[in-house]
C-alpha cells in the first residue's frame, strides 16, 4: 500500500482541479447576424420592419435571426425557408443586375409571399425590383453564386 504525503495529495488534488478550473476557449464560433437584426417574421405579420432582441434568437443556415417576440420565433423556426429574406443580408435588385451591395432592412418588399431586402430605398429598390419581379427575380437567382459563402 501506498502512503502520500499531504504535500503529493494536495499536488495530484491541484493537477485534477486546475483543467477543470481553467476557462475553456469556446468552440462554437459566432453566427454572423442576419438582416442586422431586424425580425423576418414581422415584415409578414406586422407589415413593417422590426428590430428582433437578443432574448429571441434562433440560428438558421449559418445566421443568427432576431425576433420582436417569442411567437414570432416559433413562426420562424416551424417555417424557415418562408419568412428568411430570399438573399440573405444583401440587396435583390443589385444580385439581379450583378452586384453585391448589402441590403439595409428598412428597404424590403414582400411579393409572392416571399421577402426581399434592398440596399436604397425606392426607386432603386423595391420599387425598381417590382417592375419586373419575375425577371428580376430570375436572373438575381442566375447571380446567386456571387453571394459570399455564407449567404449561399
């Protein structure tokens, strides 16, 4: 049988304790925030742009989403693919001609139950993009692979 010495038991009790008392460094690394925060779901129900709060989160396809509201993100996370804006943070009429200019949240359109952000307010945005939604739409798709990875 073996005798330790206080001295070695409290070295071996300091080697157990001293990983566990140790930050770990997070693995999770954090979700870029989508549409600036602003809550998808309150541009179909509210029929306006809404800024979510932190207390209601929800990550989706490599994005953090914010809510206005618990019920609000129940919407969401039972139906994603509906109320997430259909390019993600950047503007749908500059994909359509192209380009890749982050949309700001204030500039939005919702047509074919589908929500689209806009990086300037009308007539560039929405206004242009409704002139010819299905062509716009199309080629802003045929554009799609020019969107950051993350946005894909």
């Amino acid at each position: 049988m073996h005798s330790f010495s206080r001295r070695t038991a409290l070295r071996l009790g300091l080697l157990v304790a001293f990983p566990v008392a140790m930050p770990l460094p997070s693995l999770a690394t954090e979700l870029p925030l989508a549409i600036q925060g602003y809550d998808p779901v309150a541009y179909f129900t509210d029929g306006r742009p809404t800024r979510g709060m932190p207390d209601f989160e929800y990550q989706w396809d490599e994005h953090t989403y914010r809510f206005a509201s618990a019920h609000h993100r129940e919407l969401f996370k039972a139906d994603s693919v509906r109320y997430a804006p259909q390019f993600g943070n950047y503007c749908a009429m500059a994909l359509a001609l192209g380009k890749i200019v982050t949309a700001d949240p204030e500039n939005w359109l919702i047509s074919d139950n589908k929500l689209y952000v806009f990086g300037s307010p009308a007539p560039k945005g929405p206004e242009l993009f409704q002139k010819d939604a299905t062509g716009n739409i199309a080629k802003a798709n045929q554009n799609r692979s020019i969107l950051p990875k993350d946005t894909n």
